[in-house]
C-alpha cells in the first residue's frame, strides 16, 4: 500500500521570475471527467512531450507567465464564485513550476485538476499534493504504453479516449494515439489508497458525423460491458471552448 510521508517539505514561495509557457487562459465549463458540468478556470499551458494524432488541443504558441501574471489574468476574467480551475495543456508536468503554479492557485480555488497524461512527472510536486490531498485531483489520459512510476500513486481518476474498431477486450483503447500502431496504452493502476480510481471513457472526435456516432456508440458500449463511467465532452455539444 501507498502511505503518505509524515514530514511535508515546504515549496518556497514562487517568485515573479517563476515563469510558465502558457497557451491560453480562458473561463468556462469543465465538459469531461470526474467534474464534468462545473463553471472553471482553464489554464492550458504549452508545450507535449507526445504527438499524438487528431489532439483537439492547440499549444504550439505560448507566452511566457509568471505565476503572478497568471493570478492577475484569472482576477480579470474569471467571476469570484468560481470555485474550480483545470491546469491542461500540452502537459503541465514538463514545467518547472508548474508545483509552485497549483500551490498559488490554492489560494483562490477550492480545487486543482491537472489533466496529465502521466508520461513525465515534475519532482517538485510531491510535497504539494500530500499536503493540499484531496483539494488537488490528477485526472490521467494514458497515451503510452507505460505511465511514469512517481505518477501512479497520485492519479485520482483516468480518462480514455476511444474509437471505434480500435478497443481491446477490456473496453480500452488497443493502440498508441502518436502513430496508431497496435500497442495498447497504460492500463489503470491502484493509487495511494490500494484501490484503482475510476475509469471515464469519451468518445474521439474526429470531426466526422459518421465516425464520431460509431465512436459515442463504442463508448457507450465499453462501460455499459465494464462498468466505465461514460462521460461526453458537454462543452463541445454547448459550443464552449
């Protein structure tokens, strides 16, 4: 079993050179996921260790933040009475501070949800998610064939994009999104609790009325058979970013 350590180290308070390569900041509905409905922050920071095909998210540009700058821009947009804000990208654990970002963020949101696909890992995060615990959730979308070891424990939901004709038979996708070869991508695996978190499957949108029903029809399908928690990207069918 995972046991949390009994000392916290203190991250040092970030300071206005602390800069991030971000994308965009933007307010909006959280349309997937264990927080799917939700009124929240985004902030999607730039740069993916990964390429994966058909990623409906757009990081190649960024501008460099720093932390104090990003507060400032979520003051200017976002309503008080908003209590969520995701971190997204690319992949916010290949940036430095990224850890001293989230523990900032806790001083004005009630909740942290980091969208990770779990291939890289940021050393200085520990100590922020023991002692912050629930009030910061990694929701992981595998996208290799392994997850970085220091990640697993820590993961509090997992998310898996599926299309059809391209499922094992345990409901999960049987292939890599970076070059569609046949290597099924990470299986869920038992996090600090000793229990595996849930599962949420979405369907793939490929832009194609056709494929994108076969694709929602194959998800629907793939928790209806494993007992997966269905969840469709609402703010697409609201028309929200």
């Amino acid at each position: 079993n995972f046991q949390q350590p009994l000392a916290v180290e203190k991250i040092a308070p970030p300071t206005f050179s602390s800069q991030l390569s971000v994308e965009e900041i933007f307010y909006t509905i959280q349309g997937e996921g264990p927080l799917s409905g939700q009124p929240a922050c985004f902030i999607r920071l730039a740069g993916c260790n990964l390429q994966c095909r058909m990623c409906d998210s757009y990081f190649s540009s960024h501008v460099p933040f720093s932390i104090d700058q990003v507060m400032s821009a979520i003051e200017k947009i976002v309503p008080k009475h908003v209590s969520l804000v995701v971190v997204t990208g690319g992949e916010p654990f290949r940036q430095y501070y990224m850890p001293q970002l989230v523990e900032r963020l806790l001083d004005r949101f009630a909740t942290v949800q980091l969208e990770t696909s779990g291939s890289c890992y940021q050393k200085h995060f520990d100590p922020i998610k023991w002692q912050f615990g629930n009030k910061i959730m990694i929701v992981c979308s595998p996208k290799t064939a392994k997850l970085h070891s220091k990640i697993i424990p820590l993961i509090d939901a997992y998310k898996y994009v599926i299309r059809a004709g391209h499922i094992g038979d345990d409901g999960l996708p049987n292939e890599e999104p970076q070059h569609f070869k046949k290597v099924p991508v990470a299986k869920p695996e038992p996090n600090w609790t000793g229990t595996i978190p849930l599962i949420y499957i979405s369907p793939w949108d490929e832009r194609d009325v056709e494929k994108n029903l076969a694709n929602v029809k194959a998800a629907v399908e793939s928790c209806l058979q494993h007992g997966y928690v269905l969840s469709l990207q609402i703010h697409k069918i609201v028309n929200l970013p």
